[in-house]
C-alpha cells in the first residue's frame, strides 16, 4: 500500500507515523509469517526517496523469503521445546538428593551439552557398609538419549540388589541394553527412534570400607584417577570392555586396588587421566590442591576451569572421598565347623551388641538372626566358617563358609522339622542376600539400627 499524509493508520500509531515520515517511506509491504495456519508475526518492508513502490515481483519475493523464515522460526521453536524437556527427563532421572553415606562424601558436576544428553550417576549402599558408585552415560543426544539412561539407571538399581560383582553388573547391564537396542530397531521405519542406534559407556566401582579397597570395571569410559592423601594423582588401571550393547563380546574384567582413608576417586565420562595426569595437566593442580578440601569445593573448582571452554559435549565428573568404617564397628570372628558354632556366635553378637549399645528387639533378632545363619552354613556349607558383625547405616549379620551353592528358602510347613531358618530370617530381616566371592559366599542380613555418627 502507499503511504500518504491522510492514511488512517498511521493515526494508530503515532511513534511509526512519525519514523515513517522521517525516513521518508512511501511505499510499504506488510507479509505475514505464518505456517500450517498459524501465525508468528509480521514483517513491513519500506520504500524510500526515489526508489520505485513495490511490485507483484516485490509481493512474491517478499512472501517467499517470510515462509522460509516462518519455517525457521517453527522449526527453532520446536528444537527448543524438544530441548527443554530432554533436559527435565534427564534432570528428573538424575540423583534429586545427595546420598547420605557415612563412609564416603560424595559431590558431582554435571555440563549439560547444547542439546541434553544421557548421561548419569548413582552412588548405591550395598551391604557390608559397601557403596556402589556409577557413572554411565548413553550415547547420542536429546530425548532418545535421556529417556534410554532412565531405563539403564532403573536396571542398574534392580541388578545392584542382587549383590554382583562390577563385572558380572556390567555384563548383565549390557544385556539389558542388547533388548533396549533391539526393541528401538524392531520399531516401524517411520519412526525417529528406528535410526538412533542405542549404545551406552559404564563404569561400576564398589567401595569397601573395611578392607579399604575399592574394585573397578568399565565398559568404553574412561579409567578412573584416584587423588591420595598427600595431592597426589593417579590412574586406575582397568582393562577396558566393550560399550553396552556395541558389538563387541568380550568378557569385563575388574581391578581391585587399595584405597587409603582420605583418597578422592574421580570417575568422568571423558578422559581425566589425558588431562589430568599429564606434565602439567590444567586440572591436575586443582585436584592437587582439593585434597584437603571438601569435594563440593573441588566440584565448584572443576565447574570455573571447565566452564571455560566451549563444550560442545556434555560432561559428567564424580568425586567419591573415601572414609574407613571405625574399627570398633566391626566384630569378626572365626567359627567352629559343628554344632557348637551357633552358641558361640551367639554369645560373641550379644557382647558385641552389649558393647554397642544395642538392646532390646534389635538385639535379640540380630543373636536369633546370627544363630539362623551360622545354623544354616553348618548344615550345608563347607568348612572355614566365619562370622561378622558391622554396625554402620544398619547392622549387618554375615556369616561365611567355602560353599559356592546358594541358599534356598523353603517355606516350612507346621510339622517339618527343617527348612525353617532362612525362612525366618526373610521374616526378621528387611533385607538379606547372598554375595559371592573367589572362594565361597556370604550369606548376609541387615536390621535396622544405626550407628551413632562421628564427631
């Protein structure tokens, strides 16, 4: 339309009237940015001085140019609300409070990338005051990928109650990956997620408290580096394993190393051994210095030098300081292979317990507990027996013996005379399981009664 003195809307708008007068114009274009019928807004285009009013050409060019920007604004929209609720499904999947463990303090830093991603944590109490502690992250970016590491964080949960191994973990993880991956590839071709390939990294690391050691697998991620007490830093040398559900088949390995009281196990999702370890590694001197620090200070550190760079990828980085488990927590003892093995435990668990402080039903279900255990391992286990108590978030009866058959539980009817002891022990105990080692296994059970905390 032209633009004159007598326009009427002009009058509607006073500040464009008198911009519109000062410039000049005489000829304006409005075009719409709509798409799929909706509209996002308008673009006005101006004629000035002595250049020639809009034409068909003009109105033609101008609609074609103000469609392709209205399907770039859609298409922008869209990515960013695809975004956005990637980053809460992740978010949401993620740790939401900080695990309250007595024998290690835990902090992470999380970089989301500019898209989301799969990346996760967990730090998981497992019995004998043992802590799982996990990193894992799904490759690719977006929803698929966060939707996926909900699924693997979910499988890591349910598989850590089964008391495994890091290795044997991670090898079943992968399993569960193999059917993720192959349930994404059976679906119709039409569908987004049939041409995103499911693969994930892993690294599974069980602290123990007592012997203080720590036991490493992973699957494609990083090795671990681990700060001692006097600053300084080293790596965990652990045989790599295939990524879940790649195509590679062979075995996970573990490695095993002494971890003393104070050290700092930092597991990542991207190689902190390269850029750590190395002469005069930017960040080696900060975890130098962070040995005496908390870990959420040395976490707020890495996020200001990280920080600093581009990222293009996310990045996930846990910090694990280690604490031992208070040696008058820990009652162990060796144990007769006959008949005399249960009043002998018993009576060590009701002194021990004495000593603790531990009375009333508490203590008389852990000595009818310790005697159900060590009953059940004299009849149908292998001689060295052993018991121990330990006292942390819950006390925990173990008994061990050089049998390699798991427990079974029978549910003894009124007139049987046998069968009753683990029976028992499912009924006293909220949890209790099995857990292997290179020679033998521990039957385990934990009731509720916590600790006292350290000063």
């Amino acid at each position: 339309m032209p633009i004159e003195e007598d326009s009427a809307w002009l009058a509607a708008d006073p500040a464009r009237a008198e911009a519109i007068r000062v410039s000049e114009a005489h000829s304006l274009l409005v075009v719409p940015l709509a798409l799929r019928g909706e509209v996002f807004g308008v673009v006005s285009f101006y004629r000035q001085e002595q250049e020639d009013p809009f034409d068909e050409e003009d109105i033609a060019l101008a609609r074609d140019a103000c469609a392709h920007t209205a399907l770039c604004i859609d298409n922008a929209r869209r990515y960013a609300r695809e975004r956005a609720i990637a980053a809460t499904v992740q978010r949401r999947s993620l740790p939401q409070q900080p695990v309250d463990l007595t024998t290690v303090e835990i902090s992470h830093l999380h970089l989301s990338g500019p898209e989301g991603g799969g990346a996760w944590f967990d730090a998981i109490p497992l019995s004998g005051a043992r802590t799982a502690l996990i990193v894992g992250e799904v490759a690719g970016r977006g929803m698929a990928a966060a939707t996926a590491m909900g699924q693997l964080r979910t499988a890591v949960y349910s598989l850590a109650a089964l008391d495994l191994g890091p290795d044997e973990l991670l090898a079943r993880l992968s399993d569960t990956a193999v059917r993720l991956a192959a349930e994404r590839a059976a679906l119709p071709a039409g569908d987004p997620l049939h041409r995103v390939p499911l693969t994930a990294g892993c690294s599974i690391a069980v602290y123990d408290p007592v012997d203080l050691t720590c036991t490493v697998a992973r699957a494609g991620l990083p090795e671990p580096v681990v700060v001692h007490p006097d600053g300084f830093c080293d790596t965990v040398s652990v045989p790599e394993g295939p990524v879940l559900a790649g195509p590679g088949d062979a075995p996970f390995a573990t490695t095993t190393v002494p971890l003393a009281e104070g050290s700092t196990l930092v597991m990542g999702t991207f190689a902190l051994a390269d850029e750590t370890l190395a002469p005069g590694g930017r960040l080696r001197a900060l975890l130098e210095r962070g040995a005496g620090q908390s870990v959420r200070d040395v976490c707020d550190a890495l996020a200001y030098a990280l920080g600093e760079e581009d990222l293009r990828d996310e990045r996930l980085v846990l910090l694990v300081r280690t604490r031992r488990l208070p040696a008058d927590r820990v009652l162990a003892r060796e144990l007769p292979d006959g008949p005399e093995a249960a009043p002998l435990a018993r009576a060590a668990t009701r002194r021990r317990l004495e000593h603790w402080g531990v009375e009333g039903d508490v203590a008389s279900t852990a000595e009818l507990v310790v005697s159900e255990l060590v009953g059940n391992a004299v009849r149908y286990g292998t001689p060295p027996l052993s018991l121990r108590l330990i006292f942390d978030r819950v006390l925990t009866c173990e008994v061990s013996d050089a049998a390699t058959s798991a427990p079974h539980v029978r549910h003894a009817r009124t007139a049987d005379e046998t069968g009753r002891g683990l029976f028992i022990i499912t009924s006293l105990a909220p949890n209790w399981g099995t857990r292997y080692r290179a020679q033998g296994k521990t039957v385990w059970a934990e009731l509720p009664a916590e600790a006292p905390r350290e000063e």
